[in-house]
C-alpha cells in the first residue's frame, strides 16, 4: 500500500478555512459567482458551491421553478460538516421566490445555519451607509426590473430610477463586459442617488466597483460583494478587503 508523507488524516478540520466555511447555492447557469467569490474571500476563508437547476428565459415564473431543488441542493454542501453561512445566490430569484421562503427551504436540511441572499445582503449594505435614495442597474429585461424595483421599494427604500440591459439568458449576463457595466451605471446613476446599487450574481461587477465609486463619489454595492461581505460577518470575520469598494474595505467591523 503507498503511504502519503504529506496527508495527515488526523488533521483537524478546524485548520481547512480556518476563519470561516461559506455553503454556496449557485444556479447552474452562473459563470461568474465562483470567480468573484475567490477575488473577494480573505485565503482562510473557504467557500464550497452546489448548484440548482434554473431554466431560461429569466421570468420571475421560471425563476420560481427553482425553488423545489433549493433544499436538496443546501443538502449537498459538504454533508455533516459545519458551516458558517449559506449563500442562496440569485438576486432576482430571491425576489421571486422570497427571502423567508429560501431561508425555510435551506432549513429544512441544513438548520440552524445563518442564511444570506443578494437582497438580504443588499438591504443590509443599503442601511451601513444609511443609503435610503438608490439607483439600481441590472441586466434583466423591464418586466424583471418591474419587480426587482417593487421589492426594493416595499422594504423602504426610494429608488430614484432602475435601468437594465434587457437579458433574458442567464448565461449571456456574464458576456457583459466590466467596462459596459461601469458606463452603464455611471451614465444611469441619479444625481440624488445615496447609492447605486448594481443587481445579478452572473454581473462582473466587483472588477469595476472602485472605478464606479470614484466616478460617482457615492457607495456602490453589487450582488457578489454584497454577498461576500455579509458572509464575512455572519461568519465572524472582520478585517478588511482592499480592492472591492467602501463596503468590503471598510464595513466588515
């Protein structure tokens, strides 16, 4: 039999990912949740993704349809070990489906853990910077818009405009570029705006958030880095991360 001089199999688990373990549910057609995720998370962090089968065109009734394989696929995260927080990662299916609705669904194979989704982490990001007046850029199409701005409005907040690149392919989200991205929302943004708020896990956004910020001189807060951020706390971690904006780079304590 070979012996292995560098796997010690009674190394505690406790010393993989030492400041925190993420459970991320990614749908199955996102490229681009896993990569922001490993720019934004400190190295001993570890995040650990499943994904749920989602169906194009993006509707708000095909986004629902995902709702069946949530628990299932939160059941599939590293089984029997501890996690620090699951990750739903879809911001407009969470406005579909509906926060309390995903919460119960991961609960119901994995209790107990804390739970986050785009809008949650959002709305949280929204009140550190006492941000009430917002403008929101998305790739969806007007009728997603519709809702997205609905939800956002019935949690208090006032947003001044929305604007979106009218995708209905999930997959071809990610095709657009950082540099659109960063035009879009500079030239969308409300000049009243307290904060501009850039919507769709599938977005690379967090490439262009500082560019943003500086453009604009007001806090910009994007679904991934939301995420990343609110994770971060949930799990207990509180330094820092460069490069990801004022709200990674400042508001982790």
């Amino acid at each position: 039999m070979l012996k292995s001089t560098r796997v010690n199999p009674r190394l505690p688990l406790e010393t993989l990912s030492p400041a925190g373990r993420i459970g991320v549910i990614s749908l199955a057609t996102d490229f681009n949740i896993e990569a922001d995720l490993q720019r934004m998370y400190p190295q001993d962090v570890g995040f650990f993704t499943t994904r749920v089968r989602n169906v194009n065109p993006l509707t708000i009734e095909n986004l629902r349809t995902m709702a069946p394989g949530i628990s299932a696929a939160a059941d599939q995260i590293l089984p029997g070990t501890e996690l620090d927080a699951i990750i739903y990662a879809c911001t407009s299916g969470t406005v579909a489906i509906g926060v309390d609705k995903i919460t119960q669904l991961i609960h119901e194979t994995r209790p107990g853990v804390p739970v986050t989704n785009p809008v949650t982490a959002a709305l949280a990001a929204f009140e550190c910077f006492s941000a009430k007046r917002i403008s929101i850029l998305t790739p969806y199409t007007e009728a997603v818009n519709a809702e997205v701005a609905a939800f956002f409005s019935d949690q208090g907040c006032d947003v001044l405009n929305i604007a979106g690149f009218g995708f209905e392919d999930d997959t071809a989200m990610t095709y657009i570029t950082p540099q659109d991205i960063a035009d879009a929302a500079i030239e969308n943004c409300d000049p009243d705006a307290d904060l501009m708020f850039i919507s769709c896990t599938a977005l690379r956004a967090s490439l262009v958030l500082e560019t943003v910020e500086q453009a604009l001189g007001i806090p910009v807060v994007s679904s991934n880095q939301a995420l990343a951020w609110h994770s971060l706390k949930l799990a207990g971690y509180d330094a820092g991360v460069p490069g990801f904006g004022r709200l990674l780079g400042e508001h982790l304590k």
